[in-house]
C-alpha cells in the first residue's frame, strides 16, 4: 500500500509539473508574439505614420470641402392608424429622396424644387417602448428591430429630417403634416375614430348613470324586506349592501383618459416635440477624423503586413503560376 501510495503520489507531482511547464511555454509563447508584434510596428513605423498622416489629412480635406449639414427629430403619436403604417407611409417620402425624385418630392411636399435642395433626407423610425409604459426607451435609428417585436411602440413613431439648411424645418415640419392630412383613407380612419371614442364617452356616461342611481338604492332604501305571515314577522330577501365607488371611480378614469384622447389627439398624428433649431451637425471635423483615422489604421497595418510578407507572397504567387 505504501509502496502503491508513493506512486500515485509521484504521478500527481508530474502531472503538476507538466501542467507548470505547459503554462510557462504558453506564457513565453504569448511574450513572443508580442515581441513580435512590437518588432514589426518598430520596423515599419515611418511607412505606418506616413499612410495615417496622408488618410487623415484626406478626411480633413473632404471635411473642408464637403457641405454641412444638421439633423433633428420630431416625436408623435400616431393616431389614426398603427405606428408601422404610418412609418411605412412616410417613408415613401425617403424613397424619392434616395431616387433623387424632386417631381415626386415636389408633388407629395408641395415644396419649391429650390427649397428641396436644401433638404437632404427624410426618414421615419420606430419607437421601443421595453416596459410597455407608454414612455421612449430609445429609437430604432439602426433598424435593428422587426416590425413584428412586441417593444415596438404601437402608437409612438419618430420622424428624423437631415437638412443643409435649418431655416428649412418648419416648411417640411408644415410639409409632412400637410402630406398626412391629404391622404383619405387616414383621415376616414381618423373620422371613424374620433366618432367610436365619442360612442365610448357617451356609453360611460350611461353606465356612471346607472351604477349611481343603483348605488342610491342599495344606500337609502332598506335592506330587508318584513312580510308578516301566520302573526309572525319574518326577515325576508336580506341583502348585504354593496360597494359602487371603485366601479365608478375606474369608469369615470377611463371616460377622462378617452376624452383626453378626443382632446388632444385629434388629428392624424399629434407632434409630441417637434423638430428643433437645436440640431446636431451630423458631418462635424470629428466625424470625419474618426472615420478616416479608423480607416487610416486598417490600411496603413495592412500595406505594412503586404511589405513585410512580399517576398514570401511573390514567391506564393510564383508557384501558383507553374502549376
């Protein structure tokens, strides 16, 4: 048993060394790609800073020369119809702006050829509202989200408007609304809706009506009935009396939240906020720096590696040629 013990006990000690030795070479390893790395961008430094020095100044040259231009976003809720649609509607919008189709732009928009120009898109997002509160969680500019997902908003939607101009949001703000309103198949839906939530309050009204005159009854009158039978006086038909307040009360909230409605969303579409001359500018210096310098150092470690290897990769090419 002894001698059976020590075995057991000198495997386990080998196979921690192995392991320890296993580790070191994976630590050396990684030390010398590392060193590797280093050797290369040390070797090819000059050329590296060279490609960066030149893509960047390029991006500077294309901000200079390029035309700036501001974004901003009205917020609504969409009354007549589900938010989807109504995103679906106003973006037949963004695909005449794609196609460059300024006849088409001006006939929908009712804006002058010359004012269109100034405009560069214009495009309508989903909203996702994750706890179903009824509040923006964020907007879907990235469209990462299919119109089937249940966080999608189904009333909220977002309009964004890219423009080289800003004096120019009101008139496509105006535009927008104009080029809902003419559509009459959402104003028939808008007219049926406002006529069935009317329908609704006065229904409400019939039921308050009713449970508090019923209410009056259970409270003022008297809860058992006598009837005198043989001499005796009996309790007939006893009643427990009910409590109407928290059925009325729920009626009468639900009647307010629907002549809210009626109130304050009567058009197609009602403007939660509107576009703001507090735009960003989308196409800033920094835009440009980010975006060419990512690109700078992609390409400048790619030619760098291409230098580098070509010997290795004529060589490749070569004996790919012979067979």
């Amino acid at each position: 048993m002894t001698a059976e013990k020590r075995n057991d006990e000198i495997d386990l000690i080998e196979v921690f060394q192995k392991m320890g030795a296993g580790i070191k070479n994976l630590f050396i390893g990684f030390l010398n790609i590392l060193y590797k790395i280093l050797l290369f961008f040390i070797r090819r430094a000059i050329l590296i800073a060279i490609i960066i020095v030149l893509t960047v100044t390029f991006g500077y040259f294309k901000y200079k020369t390029s035309e700036r231009y501001h974004s901003s976003s009205l917020e609504a809720y969409s009354n007549a119809m589900a938010s989807i649609d109504m995103i679906n509607y106003v973006n037949n919008i963004n695909e005449l702006f794609n196609e460059g189709n300024i006849k088409g732009l001006e006939t929908k928009l009712g804006i002058d050829p010359t004012e269109l120009k100034k405009i560069k898109t214009v495009k309508a997002y989903k909203v996702i509202d994750k706890n179903k509160d009824g509040v923006t969680d964020l907007v879907d500019y990235d469209e990462n989200y299919e119109s089937s997902d249940s966080t999608i908003s189904s009333s909220r939607f977002v309009i964004k408007v890219e423009v080289f101009d800003q004096s120019i949001f009101p008139v496509i703000q105006e535009s927008i609304l104009n080029y809902i309103d003419q559509n009459k198949y959402i104003k028939d839906l808008n007219t049926i809706r406002k006529r069935q939530l009317q329908e609704l309050i006065s229904k409400l009204n019939v039921e308050i009506l009713s449970l508090d005159s019923l209410k009056k009854t259970e409270y003022f009158s008297k809860d058992e009935k006598l009837k005198t039978q043989q001499g005796q006086l009996l309790v007939m038909n006893e009643k427990t009396t009910q409590l109407y307040h928290p059925q009325i009360i729920a009626l009468y909230k639900e009647k307010q939240g629907l002549e809210q409605r009626l109130e304050l969303r009567t058009d197609p579409i009602t403007i939660i906020q509107d576009f703001s001359a507090l735009s960003v500018v989308e196409n800033n210096m920094m835009h440009y720096l980010k975006k060419f310098g990512i690109i700078s150092i992609i390409l400048a470690i790619f030619i760098a590696i291409i230098i580098e290897n070509f010997k290795g990769i004529r060589k490749v090419i070569s004996d790919t040629k012979k067979k």
